[in-house]
C-alpha cells in the first residue's frame, strides 16, 4: 500500500531570526512504522527537495531510537533530500496520509492550496487521514464534502495550547492549533501536556505531540487492515 507522508518546506521562526521546519520524530517514528509494516512511502513538500528539519529536534534531549536509526539509514536521508513536489502530487495515488509535525507547517501548509485539495480528496475518498503534534493545523481552511470545516463535529487533538506556552512561542506562531481546531467547531480534547495522546474519528486521526507520532502512524496502519478486511 502507498503512503504519502506531506513535510513542511517553512524553516523562518515568525521574525525571531531563529530556523524552524519538521521535527524530526514526528517524520522518523511515522516513517519506520510504515517502512517495517512493509508500505511504499512517498515524501512531498509545497518546494521538493530537502525540507528544513527544526534545529531544536536535532539536539541529544530529543532523540529517540528512530531519529538515532535514521542518522545511520542513507536510503532514508537520501529520500527526504528529494521530496516531491506537493502540487504535483495526484492523491488518487495513495491509501493514507500523514503529516508530521514542527512549527513549520503552520506558516505553510496551513494556507497552502494543494495541501488543502489533496486532504480534502483523500478524505472524501475515505482514505486515512493523520497528523501529529502542529500538523493538524493544516486543517485550518480544509473542508469536508458538506462544505463544512473538516474538523467541525469530529474528535480532534493537536498541540495544547499549554504544550506551545512551555516552549515559549505563544506569541510567535500565526496561530494556536488547540484555538484553531475549537474555533472550527472540532471536538478538542487533550492529555498531559507532553502525554502520548492519539484521538481517532473514523478515518481522521490526530495526535497530541512528538510523543504521540509513532502512536498516530500505528492507527493510521491499524485503520488500513480494516479497510482491507472490510
């Protein structure tokens, strides 16, 4: 089964002057949870190419066994330098989707025009749909097929406004993805700040925070088998 996994290409911090991008395990534990169950992965960015990684998730405090894997996994460096182009992208192509994480998307997926086409389709076509930790705030201007916010109605969770005061960018992101999910009409709920938390409403999955990605990724596999068995 194919798999598109959609990373930001946004690497300005708002005007702190300080580099931003993906985080780099909510791409690492996702990515080896469909690699190791055996699904053909596809990366994409709005600009191709290497998408900016976060400096911040690159440091010693925030690696796992994942990120450790992939310091060593050349075959996956070597995929993440040549993401595809998102515009290019035909969503038809693909069982699922996901999305990590970092504060990058927030300045560009969440208002780009093809991110929003390809989850809008692939949600009608009742594809798996996922994001981690600030990806779900590509939601933002995503509709569902009735013409409603994607989110409104549905069981949602997404970085706590809590979790963004602690790191201390509450004044610098465009918005807050806990704010932004309830002012769609989505039915936002939250663990402990920094809790492995995943929230599932039927093929929308959304997780809370890094800690939560490979979590997402394994629903998100879990979802596929039942489709199939169906």
């Amino acid at each position: 089964m194919n798999i598109l996994m959609v990373l930001t290409s946004h690497d300005q911090l708002g005007d702190t002057g300080k580099k931003t991008g993906f985080w780099l395990e909510e791409f690492a534990a996702p990515y080896y949870v469909f690699v190791d169950a055996g699904m053909d992965v596809t990366l994409a960015s709005p600009q191709g190419g290497q998408p900016p990684l976060d400096p911040k998730s690159n440091e010693e405090d925030a690696q796992t066994d994942a990120t450790r894997r992939f310091r060593t996994d050349t075959e996956a460096q070597a995929a993440l330098a040549s993401t595809v182009l998102l515009g290019e992208v035909d969503p038809y192509d693909f069982d699922a989707v996901f999305y990590p994480g970092g504060h990058g998307p927030l300045w560009d997926l969440a208002e780009d025009r093809d991110s929003k086409i390809l989850i809008e389709a692939m949600y009608a076509a009742n594809k798996p749909v996922a994001a981690v930790c600030h990806a779900p705030g590509v939601f933002k201007n995503v509709v569902a097929p009735d013409g409603q916010p994607l989110v409104k109605g549905k069981k949602v969770t997404g970085f706590t406004n809590s979790e963004e005061d602690a790191v201390g960018l509450t004044q610098v992101v465009p918005f807050l993805v806990e704010d932004m999910l309830k002012a769609k009409g989505g039915e936002y709920s939250k663990a402990a700040d920094w809790a492995v938390y995943v929230v599932e409403d039927g093929h929308l999955i959304t997780g809370q925070n890094p800690a939560s990605s490979e979590a997402v990724a394994e629903a998100l596999l879990k979802r596929l088998e039942q489709e199939q068995t169906a």
